[in-house]
C-alpha cells in the first residue's frame, strides 16, 4: 500500500475512533433566533423540547407544525419565577440578558410582568383577562404594543360559570368565592385581574350570596375553604389564579371534604376531582402561539398583530365527584358537556 493511502486509511480509523468514543452533537446555529419561555412554575425544558409538558410543550408542538426544529433552527431558553408572582420580573430580566428575540408566556401575570420590563421585546402570551382595560393593548384589532397572543376573557364568561354551577344546584343561594389577591399585592402599579368585580355582578344578577374568601398561598387554602363552610357556603367558585391551578388536587380534596359542589376555571379541576369546570381550550390556546411567534421571527411587529379570541368554550363534569356528593346532575347539563369524567 502506497504511504499516502496508509495516511488516509489511518485518518478515517481515527476519525471512527473519535466518533465512536465522543458523539457528534447537532449544533445550534449561532444565527438561530432564540425564543424565551417566562414561566410562573419550574422549567422543564426537555420534556417542551419533546412536545410534553402543559402549555410550553404545546406550543413547541405548534413550532414543529410551522417547520420550525427546537435546538437546531430555533433556540429555546426558559426561566421561571419557581412559584412566585414577584419573581416574574427577575425572571423576565435574565432571559433579556441572553438575549432572547421574543418572550412567551401562557398566564397573563407573566406576560404583564415581561411587557413591565421591556417594552421593546415582543411579547406573546395568553391573556385571561382584558388585555385593553391592563393596558396591554390599544384595542384587540390592533394592539398598537410590544404585546399580542390570544385572549379568552369576556365578562360573560365569569357570569356563565356561575349560571352553570346554579344549573346543577338549582336551590343553591350562598357561594363560596376562592380568591389570590397576591398578584396585585406585590405588583401594586398592576392593573387587577377582573374575576373578583365580575362575580360579585354575576351574583347579583343570579341573586345569590358570596362568601369571599383569600388564600395567597397553597396552606391558606384549607383554612378559606372552611370560612366559606362556615359561613354557609354551599358550593365554592374558585377563580382563575396560577397557583389555584397548581393546586387543583388539593383543593378538590378539600371540597370533597366539605361536601361543597365546585366550578373551576380549566378542564384539569375537573379531573383533579372538582365538579365543574367551564373554559377554553387552553391547549389550543397555547399551541396558537406558534403562529404569533413564526410571524414576528418573519419580520412582522407584535402590535400589528390582532389579538385572537376563541369562539369554543368547554364544559367538563365530573361524574365521579357528583356520586359522592349524592347529585344527579340534568340532562340539559349532560347533554351540554363536552367532557364527562366517569
């Protein structure tokens, strides 16, 4: 064998060597725009990468559904306020200084938080309550901002859930109101989320009594879900709140405990073992993101992008929890759910 063929014949043994003992891993292109996930609760970020985890991993399947390839045409970095409304902020800052090319968010606390600290980075988030009335927006047509994504507030929405929750309790007259004012309390220039006003009208158009209760953290919930007890509730309304939706077990086992009938705000109350629950589609909320991103990594600006508001809301009973609350939900009840947990 010619000395330059056993050169070569050597090069590509080592070269099989060398790959064999330290694997080739896909780069990330340096010029690849990177998204940033602001996350209320601890990032989990391969199992996004993978398609799985609540929101995040929705979204990233609607990423692959535009073509995008997380980690190879698009980077993705998260930060997470590990619980806490005040730590939106910081988490905000750190994902500024990498830098990322946009923020998502799937609460509106985290995106009010991010759009708090910069108005320049294009934010895109789902939006629970009025995204004009938080100055978030200059109108839904066209939000004229930094901010823009899908919202599924309505003041109806609020009323609904508590006409519902009368439908299955036609004799029902106090109610029990689980509410976080935690938000507002360390975010005071914030404008307040709606829930708490638009119950109290909602009531009083149903003519039913409210027994208002706080819980800012997960150990006051017990002692709120017995005041309202107390005081004579005889089913709880829990408001929307990310730490109540973290809580959704718990607070279903104390509202079984209480014998007290409970409307939540998202599906996964009701599989956690609540009674009712009445909302959007928060996967599909949260997967439409995709396309709010793919079109500012185009080029277009957040505040020419209209703000979406779903037209399909949902309603989930479950079956199991009213047995032992000794209910028989109506048929026009039934007839209406698009989710029936046996």
């Amino acid at each position: 064998m010619k000395p330059w063929n056993r050169l070569l014949v050597y090069l590509v043994s080592t070269q099989s060597i060398l790959s064999a003992c330290f694997p080739v891993v896909a780069q990330t292109p340096e010029h690849a725009p990177q998204i940033g996930l602001l996350s209320w609760q601890p990032c989990d970020l391969p199992s996004y990468l993978k398609g799985r985890g609540g929101a995040f991993g929705e979204f990233i399947n609607g990423l692959i559904d535009l073509g995008y390839k997380p980690g190879e045409t698009v980077k993705i970095a998260c930060r997470s306020a590990d619980y806490h409304y005040d730590r939106l902020a910081s988490a905000t800052e750190e994902l500024l200084r990498l830098p990322v090319d946009v923020i998502v968010s799937a609460s509106q606390p985290a995106g009010m938080s991010a759009h708090k600290v910069t108005t320049t980075v294009p934010v895109v988030t789902v939006i629970s309550g009025n995204p004009v009335g938080a100055g978030l927006a200059r109108s839904l047509g066209n939000p004229g901002m930094n901010v823009t994504g899908v919202t599924y507030y309505a003041t109806e929405l609020t009323a609904k859930r508590l006409e519902l929750l009368k439908q299955m309790l036609p004799k029902l007259n106090t109610v029990g109101v689980l509410t976080n004012p935690d938000f507002t309390i360390t975010n005071p220039d914030f404008v307040p989320l709606p829930f708490e006003d638009d119950t109290r009208k909602a009531a009083q158009t149903l003519g039913i009594k409210l027994s208002i209760q706080s819980a800012r953290e997960p150990t006051d919930i017990e002692a709120a879900v017995a005041r309202m007890k107390a005081d004579g509730a005889q089913a709880m309304f829990v408001l929307p709140d990310l730490m109540f939706g973290s809580q959704a077990l718990r607070i279903a086992e104390l509202a079984l405990a209480a014998k007290l009938p409970t409307m939540g705000w998202g599906d996964w109350f009701t599989k956690a073992g609540c009674l009712m629950s009445y909302s959007a589609d928060y996967d599909r909320m949260t997967r439409r993101l995709a396309f709010y991103v793919d079109r500012i990594l185009k080029g277009a600006g957040p505040g020419d992008l209209p703000i979406e508001q779903p037209i399909q809301f949902r309603l989930s009973i479950n079956m199991k929890t009213a047995k032992s609350l000794g209910l028989d939900p109506p048929l026009t009840l039934l007839t209406m759910a698009d989710i029936v947990i046996e």
